[in-house]
C-alpha cells in the first residue's frame, strides 16, 4: 500500500514537473530544449545530420533561441524560439521561400510582448544583439567610433586589407557600440554596420526604434553615404 502511495506520489510529481515544463512556467533542462528545436526545425527530414547552436540572449529569460542547420546551412537553416517544450519558428534562411524579414519582427514581437519585459538601456543593448542575430546579422560587425572611416581606408586597400579589418573588430562585448537612448516611449537606438555578406560590403545606418517591453516599433536602414541616394526607407513590422 505504501509503496503505492509512493508510486502516485512520484507520478503526480512527474505530471506537475512536466505541465511547468510545457508551459515555460520552469525552464527544462538545455538538453531538452535544443532537442525540442532541433526535431521542430527538420521535421519531417532526420535531425541526425542536422547542428543546433543556441543564441544567447539574457534579457528573453523564459525564452530560448536556437540556429538549427543541416548540410552547413544549404538545405536547413532556422532560427527556432523554445519557450518551456513549444517551439516556433521565427527565420528560415535557407528554404525556398524564406521568412520575410518583417514577417520574424512580427513573430517575435508577440511572443516578446508576452514576456512583459521591462527593460534598461544595457538589457535593451542585449536585446538589439539578439535580433541582429536573428536576422542573420553579427553583432561584431557593428563598428565603433571611426569604423565608417577605418572601412573607407580598408577598401582603397583591397579585399585583403577588408577581410583583415572584419576580423580584428572585437567580438567580445560588441553589443556596446551600440548606441541606444531612453525615451518616453521606450528606447531609440542607432549604430552602423558593416554588411560584409552584401554586394559592395556597404556600410549601412541603421536605426531601431524598441518598446519598453523589447518590442520593435521601427527599423530604418539605409547605406552611407546617404545624401545622394535618397532618403531612409522605413521598414516597419508587417503582418504574416
């Protein structure tokens, strides 16, 4: 009898760790987390050949951010949100038909909202790393004072004097070049970054306008030098 007891005592404890788990009320062990991403992400395909690669992103808390890759990211290549044992997908880059860019601001700007975050310039600095990331953007490549000046240079020089400077900015702590301003509304934030992956390798403004809560309200984007080409084009989040 007694042993019953515990048996059901144990089982009940199981269902309850579970349900918290499913919710995202406790996080679940990383473990399952990256596996929940990971069949989500290649689902119907085999997740054996398939790298997972968490993205780290303090101020989300609850939630977890995962790239999932197959075939070096020709075939698959997803940006995945774990919250508790529930997985979305919010980038697909490698697909035929990948996700629109405002089509992720919107999938993320709601499960974001559902955070209720409320952030402070630093975790706000974080949070715009993490959508770089999202977007398929790195962080790194956000230049410091005098970047804009030390790529013009760069480029005079070559393709080897480029590639030189993309790998000498400092990846540790890059989010700090960051600059992000506190207003009634939220934050504005502002920085330039270096587009290596596009034609060109332009030097782009880029201008994010963020919600209390981290969600996005605007992003303008446009290359330097502007005057000549036009004025920004606002590229505000869209609906699926």
């Amino acid at each position: 009898m007694r042993i019953g007891r515990l048996v059901l005592g144990m089982a009940f404890g199981l269902l309850v760790v579970g349900a918290l788990w499913y919710g995202g009320w406790i996080l679940p062990p990383e473990g399952l987390s990256r596996r929940v991403a990971l069949l989500h992400a290649v689902f119907p395909g085999s997740p054996s050949a398939a790298q997972v690669k968490a993205i780290e992103c303090p101020p989300l808390g609850r939630l977890r951010l995962y790239a999932v890759c197959t075939r070096d990211c020709d075939e698959v290549w997803r940006i995945v949100l774990v919250k508790g044992l529930r997985a979305h997908t919010l980038a697909s880059f490698g697909s035929a038909s990948p996700v629109r860019s405002a089509s992720t601001r919107h999938r993320l700007n709601a499960a974001v909202g559902r955070e209720a975050l409320r952030l402070d310039a630093e975790g706000a600095r974080e949070l715009l790393g993490c959508y770089l990331r999202i977007d398929g953007l790195h962080p790194e490549l956000v230049l410091p004072d005098g970047g804009s000046e030390a790529v013009a240079e760069a480029r005079r020089k070559g393709e080897e004097a480029m590639q030189r400077l993309a790998d000498n900015f400092e990846q540790e702590g890059a989010t700090r070049r960051i600059r992000v301003e506190e207003t009634t509304q939220g934050f504005e934030a502002e920085m330039l970054y270096w587009d290596t992956w596009r034609a060109g390798r332009p030097v782009l403004m880029m201008r994010v306008k963020l919600a209390r809560d981290g969600q996005v309200r605007e992003v303008r984007t446009w290359p330097l030098p502007s005057p000549a080409r036009g004025t920004p084009e606002e590229d505000q989040p869209g609906e699926d």
